[in-house]
C-alpha cells in the first residue's frame, strides 16, 4: 500500500510542480497563450490527486489498513481552518457560509487531518450542490453519557434529495443520480469515507434531507479518544452499508 501511493503519488506531484513552475516562468516571459494550458495541466493534475488519494484512503479503509493520528487541537481552529479553505467553492456558487462556535468550544483530542477532511467535503458538498443560497457550520459540544463530544452540522437550503438518492450516499463510487458526475463531477468517495472516519474515532455521520428544501449533515464525535485505537479500530467494510429503504419525503437517517 506503501509503495503504490509512492508510485502514485510521485509522479503526479511532479506534473504538479513542474506545470506550476511552467506558469511562473511563462508570466515572467508573457506568454499568454501558454499560460491558459498549463493552467489546465495543473488543474487536471490537482483534481486527479484528490481522486488518488481518496481512493487510496478507501482501499486502506477495506484492508483495514486506516490508522488514526490521535493529536490534541483546539475546534475552533478547525472550524477556521475549514472556512478559509471552502472559500473558493462558497462563492463560486454565490453562496453565503454561516459559521457558528462557541467561544469557549474547546478542544479534541482525536484525527485531526481526518476530522477536516471530513468537514471539507460536507462543507464542500452543501456548496457544490448549493447555489445563492445560505450554508451554515455550526459546532456544539454535548455531554452525552458523561462523556464530552463534539457535533459538527453542515446545513444547506437547496435541492435535498430522495429517500432513495439518500440511500444510497454513504456507498462509495454513488452520486445521487447519474447525471451528478457529468454536473459536478466528483467520484462520490467523500460521503463514504467521512462515515469510515467517523466510525473509526468512535463517533457516527447522519443526515436529515428534504426534496427541495435541503440537507443537513451531522458528524457526532468524542472529543477524546483515550488509549491506543489504531489495533482496536473496528473495521466496516464501506460496501455492506445497509441501503436505507424508506417511503417517506422527509427522513432522518441513521446508519446502524
Ligand atoms: N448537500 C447535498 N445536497 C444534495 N446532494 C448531496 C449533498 N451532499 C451530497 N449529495 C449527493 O451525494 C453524492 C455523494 O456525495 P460524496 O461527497 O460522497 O461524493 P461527491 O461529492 O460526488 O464526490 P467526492 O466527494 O468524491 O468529490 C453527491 O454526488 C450528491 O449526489
Ligand atoms: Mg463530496
């Protein structure tokens, strides 16, 4: 697994790096007509790099191979952290992202690099599939049989989607219909993976969705894993998520 995301990797950072270097100079020399290709070289470079690694993610997670990097970090940091990163997105869309976080919120002590990975991609769906409409982030810490956890919701106000379309989201390589990729784009990874994380730091992803009003997306997570977690980490195996049948416009939905 090691060497293949080496192999991946490597090669595709330098297309990246090379393109980048290619743009700087071509600015220097004012080459105009280049710099729009090379733009495209980069861009297509970055895109597949995200494909890559969210599919490398997912075979780690199948081979059980996902291991957590427990780390202490403030949640407001996080939160920030995930605002400056989705800014590009949340206006591309003219849309308006709303952040709410107690002061006083606090700190986890769990993944840090997966919790925002986690966030980015709900952030970043609410926007993609979102347009001149309103998004919010808000982050609450509960106490919930005595132990402290934090609840991240991302609230869009826009297509929704079917009891059927929402079925069948946590499933890795599913949009909600097939003309999503063509729209979008997208591999319909992110949802998957986010529910793997979850689970794995003990905590779980739900959502609430309406045709034609919007989706709201809950992760719930202990604020601190204690003890070694990556041997004792259960593994779920993405593709036997239950498919959720339910009749129902509006739905709470819960993975068991
Ligand atoms: N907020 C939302 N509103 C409407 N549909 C959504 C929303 N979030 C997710 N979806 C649907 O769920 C599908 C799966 O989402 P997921 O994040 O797994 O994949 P993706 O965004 O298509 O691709 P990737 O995250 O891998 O780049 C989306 O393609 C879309 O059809
Ligand atoms: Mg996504």
């Amino acid at each position: 697994m090691a060497n293949m995301s080496h192999e991946l990797r490597t090669p595709l950072n330098a297309i990246i790096g090379y393109s980048e270097r290619l743009i700087e100079m071509a600015i220097e020399d004012d080459k105009k007509s280049s710099i729009k290709n090379l733009e495209h070289i980069t861009t297509a470079g970055k895109h597949l790099l995200f494909l890559v690694n969210d599919i490398l993610d997912l075979a780690k997670v199948e081979a059980g191979k996902m291991e957590l990097l427990i780390e202490e970090f403030t949640v407001i940091s996080i939160v920030e952290e995930v605002q400056v990163v989705s800014e590009a997105l949340i206006q591309a869309n003219d849309n308006t992202l709303f952040i709410e976080c107690p002061e006083d919120i606090g700190s986890m002590r769990t993944d840090q690099v997966k919790v925002r990975q986690m966030l980015f991609n709900l952030v970043s769906n609410a926007a993609k599939f979102t347009e001149n409409g309103d998004i919010s982030l808000r982050t609450c810490r509960e106490v919930r049989d005595g132990d402290d956890w934090v609840v991240f919701e991302v609230r869009d106000t826009w297509i929704g989607m079917t009891p059927e379309e929402a079925a069948k989201l946590f499933k890795p390589f599913t949009q909600a219909d097939s003309s999503t990729a063509r729209k979008y784009g997208g591999s319909g990874l992110g949802l998957s993976l986010c529910l793997s994380f979850g689970r794995m730091m003990g905590g779980d992803v739900t959502m609430e969705t309406k045709v034609g009003v919007g989706s709201t997306f809950k992760i719930s997570l202990p604020a601190s894993i204690t003890g070694p977690v990556s041997e004792e980490t259960e593994f779920i195996d993405p593709m036997e998520i239950d498919e959720f049948s339910g009749d129902t416009e509006s739905l709470a939905f819960q993975l068991n």
